[in-house]
C-alpha cells in the first residue's frame, strides 16, 4: 500500500461467507501502515450485504442500513470532510 490513498470505511458482517471478515481486517491494517486512516466496523452475525435496506427480510436490516449511515457521516466528520450537525 502507498500514502495518501482515499480513506476507507468498511462494513461487515462477522459471519460474512462470501468475504471473510478477518480479510476485511487485515485489508484495513494493511491500509494503515503508510499512514492512511482506514477503519472497520464489525456486525455481529450478520452476513454479505446485510445493511442494504430492504434486500433481505431481517428484522434488522433498517436499523443496520442507519448504522451504516450514521457511521459514514461520523468517519466523514472525523475525518474533516463533513462537518457535525449535532450540538
């Protein structure tokens, strides 16, 4: 990996079968190491695409795509690239 490559914020479900999630991990630490901020935000049992709303009748999937969401604008603002709408 190289410096100043575009932080990344990955989602993902722990018992993902189509990616391992230890993959996801590793990928990020790998991101890390010239200096880049990367970060991984685990789900506990859940799978491959379980934030996408309304694809799979979860009972979680509209409260995981808010997650998802409101995580997004938190790495964004930690970031300084959005700034924070709470008070």
């Amino acid at each position: 990996m190289r410096a100043k490559m575009p932080p990344p914020i990955i989602f993902h479900g722990t018992t993902d079968t189509m990616v391992p999630f230890a993959q996801a991990t590793k990928f990020c630490a790998a991101r890390k190491q010239p200096g880049n901020a990367c970060e991984v935000k685990s789900y506990e049992r859940r799978g491959h695409d379980f934030f996408n709303f309304g694809h799979r009748k979860l009972m979680s999937c509209g409260e995981d795509f808010k997650s998802t969401l409101q995580a997004i604008d938190d790495f964004l603002v930690s970031l300084g690239s959005l700034k924070s709408t709470t008070k």
